[in-house]
C-alpha cells in the first residue's frame, strides 16, 4: 500500500480544457491507493485525433499497489508502472513496426488519490503517421495528433495479502487463502 502519494513541487490548471502541469510549492495530499479491483472510466480533456479516443466506462481493471509503486491496468489490456522516485509519472514512446518513421509518445501521471480511487492525466501523441497507409492498427489516427485524457479509477474491490489478484479472461478476480 502506498500511504504517500507526493508528486513533489506542481499545479494542476486547466486552461481552455486542456489540462496543464506546472511548478509551484504545494504537494499533494498524503493519500492511500490499495490493491484491489477498479472501475475505469476514461473521459476527454483534449481530442485532436480521428478517430477520436475510446472514453466512458471501460471496465474492471487490476491495480497492484506494493511499497512505493502502482502497476495500473489500462483500458486496452496493457499494464504500466509509476513509482514515487519518478512523481507517479511515466513515459515511453513505442514504434510503429509498419511505418518507420511514425511513433507513439504515451505518458501517464498520477493526479490525486484517496483510499476510494485515484486519476490519472493520460497523453498520446501519435507522430509522423500521416504518411504511413493501410496500418493495422485500429485505433491509429489518419493524421499525426495529441490526445489528452483523464483515467478515473473507482475502487470496487480491495485486494490485500495475503489475498492475490488473478488476470482472467473474464476480468481481475481477487482470490484469497
């Protein structure tokens, strides 16, 4: 379990609705994000992208919490991890194998939190894609874009030890001793 949840010196605003870090001297709030079984919903902040991101309610997702790191389900099956050395924010960027100049930049940084839940800024951005027909990807813009959504995860299930989440093709399951 994480009982601090510091993401160090920043501000959270949101200017035209796009949300916007910047420095300043407050921390967040000591808080406490528990394993267990979540509720995803992901909604809009900024959309550039056509098609346009998936969002609403995304289904029950796994969120591992040990010591100072979250490894967090995401909506499309993939996991990530962010830990407190790194301000709960993670990045990477992943290449397009059918097109060798497009790449995807992904980020992800932790927003507040409490024992019910917690949010996270999401941002892709899709490069040098314009030139690249016919990918096999889906969810692949027609043009280069950023998208900039909010991941709201609402507990449903605490899931402790000696307790262990399971993947299933049926969603997490929490089984205990």
């Amino acid at each position: 379990m994480i009982s601090s949840l510091s993401r160090g010196p920043c501000a959270l605003g949101v200017v035209s609705s796009l949300l916007v870090l910047s420095g300043c001297s407050a921390t967040h709030a000591a808080t406490e994000v528990s394993s267990g079984i979540y509720e995803l919903t992901v909604s809009t902040e900024r959309d550039a992208c056509s098609p346009a991101r998936s969002t609403g309610a995304m289904g029950q997702v796994a969120v591992v919490s040990s010591d100072d790191v979250l490894n967090i389900g995401l909506a499309d099956g993939a996991r990530v991890s962010l830990d407190q050395a790194s301000g709960f924010h993670g990045a990477y960027d992943v290449s397009i194998a059918t097109c060798a100049d497009a790449s995807l930049h992904r980020e992800w940084t932790v927003l507040d939190a409490s024992s019910g839940g917690f949010s996270i800024a999401y941002r892709e951005e899709w490069i040098g894609i314009g030139g690249c027909a016919g990918l096999a990807m889906p969810e692949a813009p027609d043009r280069d874009c950023r998208a900039d959504l909010l991941l709201d995860y609402a507990r449903m299930e605490a899931c402790e030890a000696p307790c262990e989440l399971r993947l299933a093709a049926t969603g997490p399951t929490c089984s205990c001793p």
